[in-house]
C-alpha cells in the first residue's frame, strides 16, 4: 500500500483534494513541475481528477510558467 502523506506534500500545499492527490500519486506525478510529462488530456483522463483540481493545478503552473507538454 502507498503511503500518499510521503509523496503529496506539494499537492497538499496548493490545496487539492484527497482523491486529485492520489491521482497525481498514483501517476507518479510529485511536484508541480512533474506535469511538463504528460498532457492536458491524460491528466483530466486520471481516476480522481476533478474540474476544480484541473483549474487549481492550471492556475499554479500559469504563475510558475510550467506547461502541459
């Protein structure tokens, strides 16, 4: 069994909830700057990933200037 609290600080700071978190876990996605791996489309395709995640997470990279790849 994973245990999220180890690797979901990041997530947790910005806020996200519990099932966006272990999503993000899950895809072994640990930091904000983790998301210039994937697309727009396979992170809203996760099991977890809600509208108000996606807006969260889209916010937080906008201000760090980190993009989808």
């Amino acid at each position: 069994m994973i245990d999220y609290e180890e690797f979901d600080g990041e997530w947790r700071k910005i806020g996200l909830a519990a099932p966006a978190r272990r999503a993000l876990v899950d895809a072994k996605l640990y930091k904000v700057s983790d998301l210039r791996k994937i697309r727009l489309e396979d992170l809203t395709a996760l099991h977890g990933m809600g509208k108000s995640a996606i807006a969260r997470i889209k916010q937080i990279m906008e201000a760090k200037g980190i993009h989808f790849r």
